[in-house]
C-alpha cells in the first residue's frame, strides 16, 4: 500500500513539474514551438531532480531519526524493566523482613 501512495505521490509531483514548466514557458511568448518544447523540458528536469534530491534527504533524515528514537526507545525501555526490578525486590524485602520480625 506504501508503494502505490508512493507512485501516486511522484506522478502528482511529476504532473506539477510539468504544469509548471508550461506555465514558465507561457511568459515567453517570443519562444518558437520548438524552443518552447526545450525550456519546458529543461525546466521539468531541474524540478524533478529538485524533487528528487529532496525526497533522498527527507528519507535519509527520516532513517537516522528511526535508528536515534529505537536506541532511546531501548534506553527507556532498559531503565524501565530495572525500575521495576528494584521495585520488585525492594517490596519482597520489605515483606520478608515483615514477616521475620513477627515471627
């Protein structure tokens, strides 16, 4: 399912790049058809690449964010479980020295 949300993530961004490459090349009336067809083809390329670019580092960001939260995660998780543990103990303690005492 992330694969085709994906897909139709990078063709919307694909169809944004070329609306915006006519739209570019719309404010240069004087350009012949074939030139026209050049700078929108250009334009189109510097975008996607932009976008390209962008994306790599938003997942690269996004997979050392995931390493930094798991071994914090594992940190809280660790110092959790020993809390529990002295918790544990600390209260058989005082349960068995209660029961000494009485006896």
């Amino acid at each position: 399912m992330n694969q085709i949300e994906g897909h139709l993530l990078w063709a919307a961004e694909v169809e944004e790049a070329r609306r915006q490459a006519a739209r570019f090349a719309e404010e240069l009336p004087w350009l012949t058809t074939a030139q026209r067809e050049e700078v929108e083809r250009v334009y189109r390329a510097d975008r996607i690449a932009v976008s390209r670019a962008t994306l790599v580092r938003i997942c690269d960001r996004a997979a050392e964010l995931r390493t930094e939260y798991e071994a914090r995660y594992r940190w809280l998780r660790a110092r959790c479980v020993a809390l529990a543990a002295v918790a544990v103990v600390s209260g058989a303690g005082t349960a068995i020295a209660a029961v000494l005492t009485r006896g």
